[in-house]
C-alpha cells in the first residue's frame, strides 16, 4: 500500500520536461547575476578555444598575388644586355655600369634614355660634367654604335644606288601597266631597305620589353627553402616539397594544408600510407600554395587550450555549488511537497545546459570574431576566403557542444548533491 502510494505521489510530482525548461529559465532570470557570473567562465573559456581554433584554421598565409613590377633595361653597345630589377636611387650610370661596362664602339655622347611615358633624355656621359639621370621603374637605357652613322650613310647610299638602278630599267620596259607596276615595287622595296637599314645601324633605340608574368605555384611554412616555382608539367605535391628542400626541424607533417585555386582546401596527413600516396598524385597549378605549420606551435596551442577549459570547468563547478548552497532552502521545500531526486537534478542541469549553450554561442561569436579582425588587417582580408562554411560551422558545433558538455559535466556533483539533502536537513540550513 506505501508503495504504492510513492508510486503515485512519483507521478503526480515529477513534472514534465516542458515544464522543468520553463522553471530553469524562471531560476536564471530571478538569480541573473548569479547566471552572468557562471556564464562568464564558460563565455572565457569557449571564446579562448574558438579563437585557437580559428587561428589553426586561417594559419597558412594569403596567396602571393601573381604580378610584377617592370624592370629598368639596358640595351645596344653594353657588354651584356640587361633587365634589372627596380631599386630606389637606380640611374643611368649606375645600370650601365651593372651590365658590365660599354662594349667597344659605344658612342658615349648620345646615351638615350627612353622613359616610360615615351619621353627620351640624351645624356652625354664624355662630358664628365653631365648630370646623371634617376631611372623609374620601366625606363631603357640604349647606349647606341659609335660607327651608326657610318653605318646609315652607307646604308643610304647602297639603297639610293640600287633604287636609281632599279628605276632606270624599270623605264625601258614596253608595256605601260608592267612599267608602273615595277617602279611602285621598286619604290616600296628602297623605302623598306632604307628603312630597315636606318633602323638597325645601332642609332635606334628598341621597343621597351614587354613585362610578363609567370604563373607560379608557392611552398610556404616549416620547409628549409620556401619557394615560388612556375606551375606546369603536373608538378606534384611530393615533388614540390622536394623541391624546397624537404622538412624543417618543427615540420607538422600530419597537417600540411593545400590550398588550391578554385576548391576546396584540402589538409593531408604524410604520416599515413593513405596522405603519401595523395602527395604523389595530387598536381599543383598556377596560384596554389602549400603550407606545412609548425608542430611545436599547434601542440602549444592544445595544450593552452586543455588548461583553459580544466580552469573554466572548475569555475563553473564552484559557481553551481555556492548556486545550490543559496537555495538550500527551496531544494528543501520542493522536496518536502513531494519533488523526486530525480526531477531536482534535471532542474539543475537544464539550467546549466541552457546556460551553456547561451554561453557557448557568444564566446564562438566573440571568438571568432576578434580572430577573423586580426587576421584581416594584419594579413589581409584574402585570408578568410580560406575559411570554408563547413569548418565555420564546425567551429560552431565544437564550440557549443564543448561549452555545454562542460557546463553539465560541471553541475553534475552539486546536482546530486542538492537531490540526496534530506529536507528537513535543506530547511535547517542558514546562508
């Protein structure tokens, strides 16, 4: 009879779910402060995990942008022809100089300066009182043949002799149509000789070249000789590591990140038999970056993170405990109007579980957040274009579900303890 009488008294008392959420919320509006304080150690702790977690994500660096700046040329009577590469302070002297010196026949006096924009600058370095010329970045410097003008002269005889030769018999021919059809012919092959000659004599300054760019594949990170190679003939991505000279010392070869133009980011493990033979296969194209992180960094940062979330949980753990040490006395009177153990603990942990995931989700917000800021103007905002929406929402989850497993785990001892008071025990108790 007694048991059955606790049998009913068990199911009138232990309430719905629905109705312990609503009570829960009740309890964390009435003790607000108290809920601010237990839900600031879990916000500390998940915005410190998110935001490692964000920073493993987005720690290979941006893509080196494929461009070039033009180079300064040196062409004609120099004793190697040169392309060299833009310096602050760079002048005319100082490139010729650079391309070994002036070749023999060098004509000194008329050293021209063919500038970006098109302008030239005639430079008369026989005269030693001649101001140098400041070079920008795109600008010739042609150094033309002393014997040029020799050159032309002969050039322009040799064309007129042949032009008035060619005229001559160009004018004995009978018909009138073929007369006239020869002597344009003759015209126009004196004017392309004579042109062709001119141009060639060593007087005339050539077309600034022209700047391309070549699109490469860049190795990045723990590798002992980082590098930008062009990407063709289906480089692999064993033979790219190869290629920088293998591992550093503090190489994490179990999370070496791909990150190709285009798709998805990939993340491969050489340490398995499975990551090896994807570094044989896997092909590198224009833009793609390859980036082996440092191992000693990524385990300093777990470790970091393990410490916070034990120091997070104790505090939490603390704040639970002196939450139930105040309502001893409504644990007491719940329990004297027939509430089971049972339904006291679920009260407590779905406090703590709504507290978690309220908790979780701002410090994933903060977390990732602030991460995200930094990298993008320290880094650039390219950066997080490498983050995906899976590993975003991945993020999420860890977040949350670390932070709320963390909060129950950490309510489960002062729950029970609450539940197993004896009332009369709760209702004794003075705070």
């Amino acid at each position: 009879m007694v048991a059955d009488s606790k049998r009913g008294v068990g199911r009138q008392i232990h309430l719905p779910l629905g109705r312990a959420f609503l009570i829960s919320v009740k309890s964390i509006k009435i003790r607000f402060w108290r809920s601010v304080i237990t839900a600031a150690g879990i916000f500390l702790g998940i915005a410190f995990l998110v935001s490692v977690l964000a920073q493993l994500a987005l720690q290979a660096p941006p893509v080196p942008k494929e461009f070039a700046y033009p180079n300064v040329y040196v062409r004609g009577m120099v004793k190697r022809p040169l392309d060299k590469s833009m310096e602050p302070g760079i002048t005319a002297k100082s490139v010729i100089e650079t391309a070994g010196g002036y070749a023999t026949k060098a004509d000194k006096r008329t050293v021209t300066v063919v500038k970006k924009e098109g302008d030239r600058v005639i430079l008369d370095f026989e005269n030693a009182a001649t101001p140098d010329t400041r070079l920008a970045a795109g600008d010739l410097v042609f150094v033309p043949d002393s014997g040029g003008r020799l050159k032309q002269l002969i050039v322009a005889l040799v064309v007129l002799t042949a032009a008035i030769v060619g005229l001559v018999l160009c004018q004995r021919v009978a018909d009138r149509k073929k007369r006239i059809v020869s002597t344009t012919a003759v015209i126009v092959l004196g004017i392309f000789a004579l042109s062709f000659g001119l141009t060639h004599s060593g007087l005339t300054p050539p077309k600034t070249p022209k700047v391309t760019v070549v699109q490469s594949y860049h190795t990045r990170g723990e590798l002992k000789v980082p590098t930008d190679q062009p990407a063709g003939g289906g480089v692999t991505l064993e033979k790219a590591l190869a290629t920088s000279g293998g591992f550093a010392g503090n190489a994490d070869r179990r999370h070496v990140i791909v990150i190709k133009r285009n798709a998805p980011k990939k993340q491969v493990d050489l340490k398995t038999a499975q990551g090896a033979a994807l570094a044989r296969t896997l092909t590198l194209g224009p833009g793609d970056l390859v980036y082996v992180p440092d191992a000693t960094a990524r385990n300093r940062q777990i470790w970091l993170v393990i410490m916070s979330l034990v120091v997070c949980t104790i505090g939490i753990s603390n704040s639970m405990l002196m939450s139930v040490t105040e309502r001893f006395k409504e644990i007491g009177t719940m329990k004297c109007l027939g509430a089971l153990d049972k339904f006291v603990v679920e009260l407590f942990l779905l406090e703590a579980m709504l507290l978690g995931v309220g908790a979780s989700f701002a410090g994933w917000v903060v977390g990732f957040g602030l991460m995200a800021l930094l990298a993008g103007a320290t880094q650039g905002w390219g950066l997080l274009l490498q983050l995906t929406m899976v590993e975003i929402l991945r993020m999420l989850g860890i977040a949350v579900g670390v932070g709320t497993a963390l909060t129950t785990i950490a309510t489960i001892a002062p729950a029970i303890r609450a539940a197993q008071m004896p009332p009369a025990a709760a209702l004794r108790v003075e705070i």
